[in-house]
C-alpha cells in the first residue's frame, strides 16, 4: 500500500492560471515533470545552501549549511485549475487568485462530524481567537464552539468513510491540507472528487449553523465592499458610525476626556463622538469629504486625549468605523467591525432579530441622560427614591475578581432589578455591558454569600428604605440600558451586528439557562453637544 503524503491545496479563481496566479516577482522556476497528468505545470523552489543564523550566533566551528526547496503544481480538473503547494511556496500566489472558502467549505462536507480533532474560532465581537485540540476524535458541541458569536477559521477531522479512499485526515482554511496516498498520476481524479465536494451544499444540512458569520478576505470582494463604504462615507450615508473600537477606561481624568482627529490638519477637542464630527473635522481642515478615499479612512486617526492634547489612545478612523451594507448585485449582508469585513448569512440577521425584539421594553421610569459619561448619570437616578447606585461596587469574595453587580438597582414587581447602563452603541462597549449582565447574575446564583453582599451594599448606599428581600430571596430581572440618540423604534437594529450576537447569547443565558427576566432599552440622550475647544496647557509640563 503507497504511503500517505501531505498536500497544501489552493482552488484557483475561473480566471486564473499557471500563467497568471503568480507573482510577478517570485523565486520560482518552471521545470518538467514525468509523473505528473497531461496539462499540468510544475514550479519548484530551490533556495541556495546558507548558514542558519544561529551557527554564528552560537559561535559554532563546523560545516553547517541548509537550503529551502518547495514546489508549485498547478494542475487542470474539469473547468478549474487546483495549485498543489509543497513547502513554504503559498505566498508566491496572488493573494486575489484562490478561493479563500475553499478549504474550509470542502472540509465541512467531507469530514465526519463525530471525529473532529482541531477547530481554530474567532470571536468578531471581542477579537477572541482560540485554538482547541482533543486527544480524542468527537463532535463539535465538545469543542465549546458557540455558533451564535464564533467564526469557524479552520476545522480538522478524519473524513466520511465514502472518502477514505482518497483522503484521510483533512484541515480546512482558505486552502485545503490532506493527507492521501493518491500517487501523482491520478491526482486529476483526486481534484474532481474535491471540486464536487466543495460544489455541494451538504454541510449546510450536517452544520447548519456553523457559517452564518464568515470573515470576507478575497482581495476582490474586499474592493467591492471598500468601494460601497467610501461611497457611502462620501454621501453621509445613515449606515455609517464611528465608535471607539476598544474599551475605555474612565479611572482617571474622568471629566478631560476628549476626542480628536489627526491626518489632515490641526484639530480642535471635541467632548463627544460621532462620524458627524469627524465629517466635521474634513470640512474644517478643507477637505472635501466628496474626494476621500479608503487609504485616508486607513490614516486619518481618531485620538482620546485629556484637556491638554495628550493621547491616551488612539486608532485609525478605517478601524473605527462600523458599517453595514447589502449589496444590491448578491442582495448579501455585509458587516464592517474593527477595520474587519464579515459576510453575514441574510436568514441569521433576520432571525437574531427575531430573537431579541421580543425583550425590547419601554425603559419610561429611567429619565433621560443629560450628562456626558454614564458614571453621572447613575449617580443622578441613584439619588432619586427608590434607587440605589451601584457603579463600581463589588460582589465577589474577597481575592476574587471583581464583578459589579449592576450600576443601578430598583424594585419592581417584587423583584430585585438589576439595571445596567451605558452610553454607547459601539460594539466593544455593548459586549462587555451584556456579559457583565449576565456575569453578575451567575455570581449570585451560584455563590451562597454573594446575595447577602450585595444587599448589604444596597443598605450602605440607599438614601432611604429599600427593600432587599428580592435580593436575599434570589428573586432577580436584569435590565440593559443603553443611553443613546437613536430612535428607540428600531429596537434591535439600533445595536451593531455583534452586539445583537452578544446581545443574544446572554439573553439565552439569563432567561432560558437561569430563568432570569431579562429585558434591554433606550434612554434618551440629551445632553447637548458641546462646541470644539482649544486644547489647554498643561501645568505640569515643562516650559
């Protein structure tokens, strides 16, 4: 029996070749090939005989050489050509040239579902990305694999017995890594069965809901959707938003926080943000936001600094900007987050919507924000009866880490209701509102002692009589509230794409998993914008 060999393999784009899908510049040479079927075209890689660079490092006295060898195989199957990568020879391909599903698609409909090894996963919303292994072959629900929020990068497993006799194990990314005993003359009939495979839609039956959220990195498709940004940036477009893309923390300089804008011309401070002012910052430093273009959105920078100018922070305006769009040739969703492209299967949007509208309330007992930071208003609604501030407490065991029970706390309906504040719809904000919702609930759930902390807070810190009873009793409701200037109407829509995910997922942790009421809600921000100032000087810097 011929001994099993390791192939990286690439699907080539319909309008792409052996003469056209390498780089113009690249260190390979064509050479002939005996064993190989009619049509195909060989490169190979050999790379002259040097020191590795520790021998001279390390002082080493002895002949001591190596060399790098690889190859190319571009071979023809049925109307496609397929790329056969030996060696460290991939990045000699276009990057525009391959089909960057090809992989993982064609992974997804041959591997058995109950001998999965490897799966790598990204989560858009938190940037997470994880690796996780099994010593033992199993399905996929053992590889904590959360289908709502996850990106499934690359998956490896045994294959379906049907397939065995061609390949064994099979990784799937953009190119498709198997091990087969095929030998080189038959390796067309090897490409047609993986055509077909990749060609068929079995997977979305035996995976359902593994790939309702892909990352875009075809080089093409990216130029379409960065074309339908610049377009939509030019004209104002509703679909366009600016957020931090990061946490922020408001430890310190809490009241001199500032936004301001750099690539173009000086800046004045802005005490609020909004894609508004950053068209506002091009207007004033005189250029015209009609002739922006992608590599300006990629330099142009967005700064948080305090009252004097200093930077705390900063990223690029391409990176800051969230961005939805359905383009109008495919009629497919496709989402900007963090300077990332994802495409976003049409049933999932509508279906997360129909999964979190039904928690949309009417949050008319919180008055509206008038205050530039969420920390002002909860001391605001924390003063009035009834109310109980809770910004910045703890509930954890001494040692622990800390997790903050809520930022506001009332009774209604006999239940102790935890409300959770933000001003923000940035995605990055929302996700860690959400989880600490769901966070402080599991605490106090599950922690016998954690109930009788926080009802011993709520008595340090209430004005008056509050009744604590719910809270020592277990009796709880979780509230998001989320502080903005959108209108309350659009419910979900109001939330960027991996908040709603985020969104989502803790509701089924809070309601279905702990039995939690769970709801979520806008309050109003009216808070008026102030107008740009001046950077101030700094007292304590040198003259």
């Amino acid at each position: 029996m011929a001994p099993s060999r390791s192939f990286s393999i690439f699907l080539l784009k319909e309008t792409f070749d052996a003469d056209n899908a390498l780089e113009d510049e690249n260190s390979l040479t064509p050479c002939p090939a005996d064993n190989l079927p009619a049509g195909t075209t060989l490169y190979i890689l050999d790379g002259r005989r040097h020191p590795p660079w520790w021998k001279k490092y390390f002082g080493l006295d002895i002949d001591l050489m190596q060399e790098s060898k690889g190859a190319i195989v571009f071979l023809p199957a049925e109307d496609r050509v397929f790329a056969f990568c030996l060696g460290h020879v991939a990045h000699n391909l276009k990057d525009e040239s391959y089909e960057y599903d090809f992989g993982i698609r064609t992974t997804l409909n041959c591997v058995d579902p109950q001998l999965l090894k490897n799966t790598d996963t990204l989560e858009p919303g938190s940037s997470r990305r994880r690796r996780t292994q099994l010593p033992v072959a199993t399905e996929l629900t053992y590889f904590d694999f959360d289908e709502d929020s996850a990106v499934l990068k690359s998956i490896t497993g045994k294959v379906k017995t049907e397939h065995s006799d061609l390949v064994k194990h099979v990784t799937g990314a953009s190119s498709l890594r198997i091990s087969t005993n095929v030998e080189a003359g038959k390796l067309t009939q090897l490409c047609i069965r993986l055509l077909g495979l990749y060609r068929d839609k079995a997977y979305l039956t035996t995976f359902p809901n593994i790939q309702k959220i892909t990352p875009v990195r075809d080089p093409d498709q990216l130029a379409l959707l960065n074309e339908a940004l610049i377009s939509d940036v030019r004209a104002q477009g509703e679909n366009v938003r600016l957020a931090v893309p990061d946490l922020i923390d408001y430890t310190h300089d809490n009241d001199s926080l500032y936004a301001k804008f750099s690539g173009t011309g000086a800046c004045l401070l802005y005490s609020d943000l909004s894609i508004d002012r950053y068209y506002e910052y091009l207007t004033n430093s005189g250029a015209p936001r009609e002739k922006l273009t992608i590599d300006q959105l990629k330099t142009h920078r967005l700064h948080l600094v305090n009252e004097h100018g200093v930077a705390r922070d900063s990223h690029s305006i391409f990176k800051s900007l969230i961005y939805d769009v359905t383009l109008t040739t495919s009629g497919t969703t496709y989402h900007l987050n963090e300077g990332n492209w994802y495409e976003v299967d049409r049933d999932f949007v509508a279906d997360l919507k129909s999964k979190i509208d039904p928690y949309w309330v009417n949050l008319d007992y919180l008055p509206e924000c008038v205050h530039k930071h969420e920390g002002d208003y909860n001391e605001e609604v924390g003063g009035k009866p009834d109310f109980v501030c809770l910004d910045k407490t703890n509930v954890s065991p001494t040692g622990q880490t800390q997790i903050e029970p809520c930022d506001l706390y009332t009774v209604r309906a006999d239940t102790a209701t935890l409300i959770h504040v933000k001003i923000s719809t940035g995605s990055s904000l929302l996700s860690h509102l959400f989880n600490q919702g769901a966070n402080s609930v599991e605490l106090l759930k599950s922690d016998d002692d954690a109930p009788q902390r926080l009802a011993a807070l709520i008595q340090e810190r209430a004005d008056s009589a509050i009744d604590v009873a719910p809270v020592t009793e277990k009796r709880y409701a979780v509230v998001f509230a989320i502080i903005t200037r959108k209108t309350p109407g659009q419910k979900s829509l109001n939330l960027p794409l991996f908040s709603r995910i985020s969104l989502a997922r803790n509701i089924r942790a809070l309601h279905r998993l702990m039995g939690v009421p769970v709801s979520f809600g806008f309050v109003k921000h009216a808070a008026l914008l102030e107008p740009p100032k001046e950077k101030t000087k700094d007292p304590g810097a040198a003259s």
